[in-house]
C-alpha cells in the first residue's frame, strides 16, 4: 500500500474515531440540557431539522447541521460595585472592583480582571504571644528594651500602629507541671494587655511580666494562639488593619492528643474562653489541632509569625506550612552571637516582606466548589517572589483572573488578598436557559396542538412522545412506525421491543430511543460484579456506564473524593501520593528513609529494627553540614548545627539518638533525627563540638620510653657514682704512698713471733761465751 493511501486510511479513521467520539457526548434531548454540558455543546433550534440529534459538541459539528437558530450563549461578565481607591481610615478600599457579576457558560473560561492599590497608613495590629518559661526571660527582657524601636520601626510604614501583649507556658496539671496549684507560675495563656497605641504601656507590661515553669520540653503554646486568634473582641482586633500575632518560643509545642495524658480527652471546639485575661478551659480541653489553627487562622485573615530558637526550627517547620499565611524565622540565645536588637529586625524584615507584595486566596461561600476552578496572572497564591505580585503605596498593580464553573447552581466566591481582609466577590450564575425558550409557539400543528420551542414539542401532562402524539390512557392519535426504526436500520425497535404511538416500547433488558441498548451490556465492576457497579453508582447508557456524582471510570467504581483518602492530619495521601478512586497510590519511601513500609494513607510506619541503618544513611549529610559544606542537596533532609546535644529526658523521648559518628581520627560526635510526617522529611540536629578519646599506643609508648630512659639513666648514674667513687679512694691512696719516702717500713702492728728474756743472774761471761 502507498504512502498516500495510508495516509488517506489514517485521515478517514481520525475523522471516523472523532465523530464518534463526538457522538459519545452532547447526547441531551433538550436545549436546557444540552447548553450546560461541561463539554461545551451547541443546540440547534430550528423547526425545519433533518439531521438526526439536535446537540452537538461545539468544537466538531459539520457546517451544513444547522444553518439557523444556533444555540450557544456566550459567557457575560462586568463590575456590580466599583468603587474608587481610598486610604481614608473609616472607609479603606484597596481592591477594585469590590463586586463582579458573571454570567457563565458550563466548561467555557471567562476572564476577569481587577487591580490591587495598597493603602497609605494602613493599621497595623502587631499582638506579642510570648513563651514565658524562665529560659526566654533574655527574649522578654530585650522585647520590653526595644519596645520604642519596634513600634517606631512599624511607625515607618504606618502610622496606624497598635501593640498587645500575651503569654503562655503550659497546662496546669501533671504530667506536664508539678505546680498544680499556683497560677502565676504556670498556665495555658494570660492576656495581658490590649491592642492599643501606647508603646509604653507595652514596655512596663512586658518587663513586669513574671517567669514561670513546666516540667516537659514542649510548651501549650497553641492553646494559647488558639484564643488570640478566636477572641477578637478581648484581644483588641480592628475590622480593618493587617493583623499579625508574633509567636516567640525556644520550645516545642503540644498539639491535639497530647493533652490525654493528663485525662483531658475533650477537643477543643475552637471558641473563645478567654475571661479576666485567663484561658478558662485550660483544664477541661485537650490543645488543638494544627488543623484547628489553621482554618482559625484561615477565617480571622490573622498573619502568624512564629520566631523560635534555631535548636526547634525544624520542629515548627512543619506547623509553618500547615497554616496558610504563616511566617517562620529563628533566633540564637543571648552569648552565642544574638543581635541585641534581633527582635527589631525580625519584625521589620518580615513586615517588609508581607507589606510589599500580594497573596490572593479564594473561599467559596456558597455553592458547590468542585465544580469551580480560578486562576490569576501573575500567580500571587503563593509566598514565592513572582513578578508582578509586588506592591507599593498608592500605586496601582494589575491582575487578571480566569475562572470556569461548570456547575448549575449559583454560586459566590471570595478573592481574598491574604493578611488584610480586601476582597473582591464574585457573584457566578450559570448559564441554564436558551435563547429560544422565549420564542414558544403554545399550539403547534406539528406538536398536535401541544406547545413547541427550541425545534422540540413540550407535551401537557396527559400526553406523550416525540410529537405529541399519544394520550396517556387514551387511544392514539399517530401511528407512524418510520419513527421507531433507527436511521440505517430496517428493523422497528431494534427486534427488541414494539412501536407504541411513534416510540419504541423496549422488552425486559433493553433500552434507548429504538430499543438498541442492551442494559446488561455495560462493564461490570471488579469490585462488585455489577453492572456499572450496581444502581447507586452508575447507569448502563448504551453499552457505556453513565455515573453518579462522584463517581467514575469505564464501570463507575471509582469514587471521585478524597474523602477516604484523608489521614490523620487531614491532608490528602499524608502529601505522599494521589488519590485516585477514593484510594491512595503512594509515592515510593524515599532513598534516605530506612523504614519500608506505609499504610493505606501514604504515612511511612516506624519500625523497630531500622535505627542503626537511618543512622548509616544520615551520617554523610550530617558531617558535611557540621562543617559547613553543602554537599547533601536534598531538601527533606532538614539539618540544624548546634554547639552541644541537649540531654533532656523529655527532649530525648522525641529524638532518636546516633551515637560515635567518627569526624576524625580518634574523634567522634553525635547526632539526633525524627521523622516529620507533616511534609515527609526528617529533622536532623548535629553537634559542632567532638569527643577525641585518648590515644592509649602513644600513651603506651611514651611511658615504656620514659621507663627505659629512667631505667638506663639510673643505671649511668649509678656506674658514674661507683667509679668517682672507686677514683677518688684510688688517688687517695696513691697520694699516701707518695708521702712515705723512707722504703719499705715495719707495720706499726705488727708483732715478732720471737721474744728473748735476760736472765739476770746469768754471767756475763756466759752470756758472752755464748
């Protein structure tokens, strides 16, 4: 076959698969019907019709269909309430327009655009939650020292400034304090000062503010934000200003479940129970929720701005980005390199960031909001720096939004600009009538008196049928079987049913306009074995499954929510997967994560037997860290430095411990991890000091030197000693023998053996003799 026949085959095929396709869609029977399909279809109303369905998708019906009376409305929007820019103080209008109407058009975009000018003084709530445990009084301290410049410094943006002032440490009760008793020392939250323009009074109340104690690690600092974000009338909040709650801690915090240990097992509903100051439910109710905060957060439009110590920055890592808005920074203690003015700058380079550019939000009021979708160009919904999202004082910034609703109920919607409560509303009402409903002919001859519009009889209550033609309970007035045959078929009813008044009266299984749907000729579900998954989730259409709300696939059996694919947390697959048919495919356990297996909703099980081989795994990344390289690139592996390992009972009970890392020769340190199953990354903190163990060979041999050298030293000197010795009685004896001149002399001691007496009486003469 040539090149070109083939190339004619794939054609005719591609046009033949399309209409086909095209067939499969815009199936309704009534103009109303036809128009609110998602797939965008057109209706053709015109009386004089030949083809064979009057609804047609709009990107693909043939030219010659219908010459005239086109159905296909178009999408209509325009400004109900526009508004100037205004920066007075009882009437602030930053966002214009205020109100947008739209009329819209099932599956067809529509765009919209509005502009955003920031107010010139626009008020500023700055309200202070402070942790007020006795190792953050240096923070207290410096907060009441530079109260003058943080308040000056906001001054320098607004002057439309207010100051409040808060505290918390903990619950009132064991196991998390032994002070059961006294209620200055420890408590879930005190209010202590009202949002108000008086610096001073802020400075006297934070430095009058008394330390107290807890026994665990973790502070009750979310029972405490819970009430500054719900009770708007104690705390002070305005209707219009920028409301931003400062959360100093060096602690990590308790969250729902935790307050069981103590026998609190009720949740907190999420109002206020702020009275004189105190939060009175601190006995009564567990903490919240992380989820709790947010949507508290979410609906007072409150900017929280956690700054916490750098040794916890990774455990409020994950609570910064469960709560939209948020902020995050971290603080070194005072002696290990902390500006005096930290505070000051923190507060200013935040307010900087969050005043200069703009984060859009939507909130659906009413309606159903599956079926909505907006967009914005630029994208300002996130905290990235996109071009474009960026603002300044009294200039104006443009945006364009697209937005497509293929619902049919009207439906409201809020375009938020995140912090300052400015919003733009959209007031959508879906498009759910023709044009030709307006030309209705009441008593049509075609339609055998009955009423006829959009190219189609309506028929009164007692009668029925394309044309109108048969009377319920009565005798018929038309009897043409040409229309109960399918066009290209010769059979009436497809031989599965009987032509009654001009339709198709189908037998036991079979359906449709001739009686050509078999209805058990539909898929059936691997999960029941029913066909398109039983009554309640789908119809047989046909030979293909039409599905009920939520539900879908080739035989209905896949549930569209996400509902049972919510965990613990609430968030979807635990952000580890999708959820497809109302079940988790899970993304793959990471190469850095020894644990190897997770539940149905993506969240990663511990296991008992892996600490030794994630200690294997994290030692690389941990010691390039500890000395500043930055090697290790994965950004789940979050590691913090710092100068020595806490031993804290409690602090170890979160953190698992790795234990002679070697650095160096002879050197080792050591390293805590925990697993954050918020984002699914792991908190690494590792210390900067080493422990270098004795090197007990050199000792050895220095020793066994120094034992040789004494030993051959002792000895030298002893030889040394007897030969001076022996010397000297040498040259003393020599000197003697030198002294006596005189030859050989008698030994003074010596004793002759020979003694000769004289006898007296003995003559001379013998003697002589003799």
């Amino acid at each position: 076959m040539s090149s070109k026949c083939l190339l004619i085959y794939f054609l005719c095929f591609s046009v033949q698969f399309h209409w086909i396709y095209a067939l499969d869609i815009c199936q309704q029977k009534s103009c109303q019907e036809c128009i609110r399909d998602p797939n965008v279809c057109v209706w053709c109303a015109m009386n004089n019709f030949n083809g064979t369905r009057r609804c047609m998708p709009k990107s693909s019906y043939p030219t010659d269909w219908c010459p005239e009376s086109l159905m296909n409305p178009k999408s209509v929007g325009y400004p109900s309430e526009n508004k100037e820019f205004s920066s007075s103080s009882d009437n602030v209008i930053q966002i214009k327009p205020q109100r947008y109407k739209l009329n819209l058009r099932a599956g067809v975009p529509k765009p919209f655009n509005f502009s955003f000018q920031g107010a010139k003084d626009f008020p500023v709530d700055l309200y202070f939650l402070l942790d007020a445990s006795t190792t953050m009084a240096n923070i207290r301290d410096m907060t009441a020292k530079h109260s003058e410049k943080i308040y000056l410094s906001i001054k320098e943006m607004t002057e439309n400034v207010h100051l409040g002032f808060g505290t918390f440490i903990d619950k009132r009760v064991l196991p998390f304090t032994n002070n059961t008793l006294d209620t200055e020392l420890t408590y879930s939250f005190r209010h202590r000062m009202k949002l108000a323009d008086d610096f001073n009074k802020f400075k006297d109340v934070v430095s009058k503010t008394p330390s107290g104690l807890n026994r665990d690690t973790q502070e009750g600092g979310l029972d405490a934000l819970a009430q500054v974000l719900t009770c708007k009338n104690v705390i002070g909040w305005r209707n219009e200003s920028r409301k931003i709650v400062v959360f100093l801690t060096e602690g990590p915090y308790h969250t729902a479940g935790d307050g069981k240990t103590a026998g609190l097992s009720k949740p907190y509903d999420g109002k206020c129970y702020t009275e004189n100051g105190t939060y009175t439910k601190e006995l009564e109710m567990d903490y919240p929720s992380v989820g709790m905060i947010n949507k508290l957060a979410t609906e007072s439009d409150i900017t929280v701005i956690f700054v916490v110590e750098s040794h916890v920055y990774n455990v409020y890592y994950g609570l910064n980005k469960a709560i939209s808005g948020s902020r995050l920074t971290k603080f070194n203690r005072i002696g290990k390199g902390t500006d005096d003015e930290m505070i000051v700058n923190i507060l200013k380079d935040i307010y900087m960031n969050i005043s200069k550019k703009i984060k859009l939000k939507t909130k659906v009021k009413s309606g159903r909001k599956n079926d909505l979708s907006i967009s914005f160009d630029p994208d300002c919904t996130t905290n990235l720096n996109v071009p474009g999202c960026g603002v300044e004082i009294g200039k104006e910034t443009h945006l364009v939004g697209t937005v497509q609703y293929d619902g049919t109920d009207d439906v409201s919607v809020d375009i938020i600009v995140e912090g300052i409560g400015e919003k733009l509303t959209l007031d959508i009402e879906a498009i759910k009538n023709c044009e030709c409903e307006r030309n209705v002919e009441a008593s049509a001859d075609y339609c055998h008196g009955e009423a006829r519009y959009c190219g189609i009889c309506h028929c009164s209550d007692n009668r029925y049928g394309e044309r109108c033609a048969c009377v319920k309970n009565g005798r018929n007035v038309y009897n043409d079987n040409s229309t109960c045959i399918a066009p290209g078929s010769k059979d009436i009813c497809s031989r599965h049913g009987t032509c009654n008044c001009g339709a198709c009266d189908c037998l036991d299984r079979y359906e449709g306009e001739f009686c050509e749907c078999n209805v058990d000729s539909c898929p059936r579900s691997a999960k029941s074995g029913e066909v398109c998954h039983g009554r309640l989730h789908g119809k047989c259409n046909c030979g293909k499954c039409k599905c009920a709300p939520k539900w879908s696939g080739d035989a209905c059996d896949c549930y569209d929510s996400d509902e049972y694919c919510k965990g613990s947390d609430g968030s979807i697959c635990h952000n580890r997967g999708d959820c497809v048919c109302g079940n988790c495919q899970c993304s793959q356990i990471a190469e850095w994560d020894a644990r190897y297996s997770q539940d149905s909703h993506c969240l990663v099980s511990p296991c008992t037997d892996c600490h030794d081989l994630q200690c294997r795994k994290l030692t690389n990344c941990a010691k390039d860290r500890r000395i500043g390289k930055d090697d290790c690139t994965n950004d789940r592996i979050k590691i913090t430095v710092v100068d020595r390992l806490s031993n804290d009972t409690d602090f170890l009970e979160l953190w698992n411990l790795c234990s002679n890392v070697k650095v160096e020769d002879n050197c080792n340190t050591s390293f805590y991890y925990r697993y954050n199953d918020v984002d699914y990354s792991i908190d690494v903190i590792i210390a900067r000091n080493k422990d270098c163990a004795p090197n007990y060979f050199m000792f050895g041999g220095l020793f066994l030197l120094t034992l040789l050298i004494v030993g051959i030293g002792t000895l030298v000197a002893w030889k040394l000693l007897t030969d001076a010795k022996d010397r000297h009685e040498y040259l003393q004896f020599m000197q003697q023998n030198k002294q006596d001149a005189s030859g050989p002399s008698q030994n003074p001691l010596y004793e002759s053996p020979t003694t000769t007496f004289n006898n007296p009486a003995f003559r001379k003469k013998s003697v002589d003799h003799k």
